[in-house]
C-alpha cells in the first residue's frame, strides 16, 4: 500500500508558476493538496510520512512522447540482440532517474534504413508484445508505445500490419514519417553534403536520391484511412519532419493534431495557428541547434512557434532542456516544465490524468536538485509510489512524523 507523504518545504512548479516553502501531498496515489509548508504541516501531523526537501524543486513527471531508445537498447549493435523484456526493464530504471514518468516508445514500421541499421531477430510484432507484455505491471514508468509508419519504401507493405495492429489497440500514439531525400529532414542539398562527405559522387548521389524518390509510397486516400482507423480507436496522429505551411495543413486535414520536428519556423508557426502541439528535440535545445541545419528549437519556442518538447534520441535532454530554457531566460520555469509535461500531456489526450501539479492528478513528480546549476533527480514517483531514489540524498532530509 502506498503510503500518504506529505513532501514537505520544496519549490513546487505548478502550470502557473513557482511556489517557494510549499508542500504537496500525496494520498492514494494521488495528489491530494498542494499549499504553504506551514500550514500543512500542522493539518497533516500525524500518520503520515514527511520528506523534508530542503527548498528542492518538484516537478510533474517528465512525459516523452518520442524517444528511439528502445530499439537501441534491444539491438545496440547489429545483429547483437537482447531479450525485449531485460531491454524494456534497463531502459525503464534510466528512464525514471533522469525523471521521465511517462514514455511513449517510438518504434518503427516499413523503414528500410533503420531496419538495415538493426539488423534485429525480433519482428514488429514481436517487439510490439514484448512492449506490451512490460508495460502490464512490470515497468517503473508509465510505458506505452508510439508506431513510426514510414510512408515510402516498405511502408506500403507495412500497411496491413499498422492497421492490424491499430485495430487490436495496441498503439498508443501514430506518426507518418517520410525520409525521402530532397525533403522534409534531408532537402535536395543537405543530402548531397552528406554523401560528399562518404565519398559518393553529385552525379552518383543524385541517381541514388531519383532512386529512393521513385519508390513506393501510400497514397494520402491510404494515409486518411489509416489516421481514421487511429482517431476512431482514440490514438493521436503526428506527422514528422513537416517542411511547409501546405504540408502541414494536408496532415492536419487527415486529423493530424502533432507536428514533431518541424523543418523550419514556416511550418512550425503554421502547426501553432492550427492548434497544433509542435514538438520539437531537447537535444536541440540542450546542444543549441540541429545536428543537421534545421530549425533551432530554442529560439522556435521564443518565438512560439514550437511548444513542446520530446527526447528524440537522448531522454536525459528533457530536463536539461527545461532548465537551460529557463536559465537562458526564453521561458519561466514554470513555462519550460509545462513544455516538458503538460503540453505532451495535452498532445497525447492525457492531460486530465498527469502532467502537471494539481490536485486530483496522479501523483507522476520528480524532486530535482540543483548543483551549480545543473538539475540532479533525487526522487521520482508514478502514481504516488517512489520508483527512483539517489540513496545518498534521500536518507539525510527523510523525517518520519
């Protein structure tokens, strides 16, 4: 049974703002009362358990909507797989210590690069079960799993297993993607750049990219059935790396309501104007920039154009990118958490359940320590149950009432 904790002299960031000697109580897994220490020290003295927290921040649990670490953590180099189960189990314990509550796994459907990358034993659907099969009561964090379908290439003949696999429930998140050179993440010069770099000739690079621009690709009737077959079962659709305001209005016209990765500002300030959750990577904003001369995440959300963000390819990005918005003052604290956990939360249709501070939500929070400016977890709970503690910080502000 969990028991009631009463966190006790902590900064809590709320949606609206930060409040310095304030307590939050947690009871039954939920948080029950949020308010000045003082006071609710005196109304909850008794049976309950006090962690004093020393001025600490507390957060809601981070919420990543997109992260590829899982297929690294299964087959981290090629052909050298892992059991899903023990990849799921070590990458979920990483995970709640850099204060990641909830995660959506990205796992990728008809994308031939990175199916030749992995080179894994493991079918879609195998990867899938396994998934599911941890996240039924055997995970630390709230584990759920986001279908990147690759729109060219194998994606066509991916289709019939998206759409199976939609139909049995077993995707909680649905992203069209296309790597086609000559757009989206790899426009026409871009990607002459890089097969430069590899030793591959214009001339050669250029046939190779009229080669991967004429294969197969499901049409937008295909796409439109395909997000319909997600919206009726109440999975969101996210389209990746849109490059245009009119890319974006055709994927919002399918009911696309996520635009991960924009390319540039154009498509991220068009995503915005039509209500969209515009996700963009905490690597870019932790590192300063695209690995690959694109959209510069941190000043998007200066200007608002982007208002959210997922780990992509290194979940610890997340709180670091929270905490380096709010040092390089392109947003209050409170704003850069939210960007973190209740936007994701609002994208994914689970706002009303976590994501931010207030009472009546699930107790999904992280107690962060600052050293010299760098935000350290200490603490991290799902659903009121402590999942994740640092021994060394916990013990020493721990008083039992």
């Amino acid at each position: 049974m969990i028991p009631r904790r009463l966190l006790h002299n902590a900064t809590l960031v709320t949606p609206h703002g930060t409040l310095p000697a304030s307590s939050l109580l947690i009871e039954n897994g939920r948080i029950a009362s949020i308010g000045p220490s003082a006071s609710l020290a005196d109304a909850f003295a008794g049976d309950v358990e006090v962690l004093d927290l020393d001025g600490c921040h507390v957060l809601p649990g981070l919420i990543d909507l997109h992260t590829d670490t899982l297929e690294k953590e299964i087959t981290p180099r090629p052909s050298a797989d892992f059991p899903i189960d023990v990849a799921v189990h070590e990458l979920d314990r990483k995970l709640v210590a850099c204060g990641i509550t909830t995660v959506y796994h990205s796992l990728h459907f008809g994308y031939e690069e990175a199916e030749i990358a992995n080179r894994s034993r493991y079918s879609r659907a195998e990867v899938v079960n396994g998934v599911r099969a941890m996240a039924a009561g055997h995970t630390l964090a709230r584990t759920r799993i986001h279908a990147r379908f690759e729109i060219v290439g194998r994606g066509p003949a991916a289709l019939d297993e998206v759409q199976a696999l939609l139909a049995e429930g077993r995707f909680d998140l649905l992203s069209f993607m296309d790597h086609t050179p000559g757009q989206g993440q790899y426009p026409r010069q871009h990607f002459l750049e890089r097969q430069a770099k590899q030793g591959v000739s214009e001339a050669e690079a250029l046939q190779k990219m009229a080669e991967k621009q004429a294969r197969p690709r499901l049409s937008l009737e295909q796409l439109a059935a395909c997000a319909r077959l997600a919206i009726e079962r109440g999975v969101p659709v996210a389209s990746h790396d849109d490059d245009s305001a009119a890319k974006v209005r055709t994927m919002h016209g399918l009911g696309v309501t996520i635009c991960e990765f924009p390319i540039n500002a154009e498509a991220a300030r068009t995503a915005r104007e039509l209500g969209m959750t515009v996700l963009g990577g905490a690597s870019n904003v932790f590192r300063g920039g695209s690995l690959t001369g694109n959209l510069n995440v941190a000043e998007a959300i200066r200007d608002g154009a982007v208002n959210g963000l997922c780990s992509d390819y290194y979940p610890p990005a997340m709180l670091h990118a929270v905490f380096k918005l709010w040092r390089d003052d392109i947003l209050p604290l409170h704003e850069a958490v939210n960007a973190a956990s209740l936007v994701p939360a609002f994208g994914a249709g689970i706002a009303d359940e976590t994501g931010s501070l207030e009472p009546g939500k699930q107790a999904d929070l992280i107690v962060v320590r600052l050293r010299r400016g760098v935000p350290h977890v200490t603490q991290t709970y799902v659903g009121g149950e402590r999942v994740h503690a640092a021994g060394r910080e916990l013990q020493p502000q721990e008083v039992l009432a």
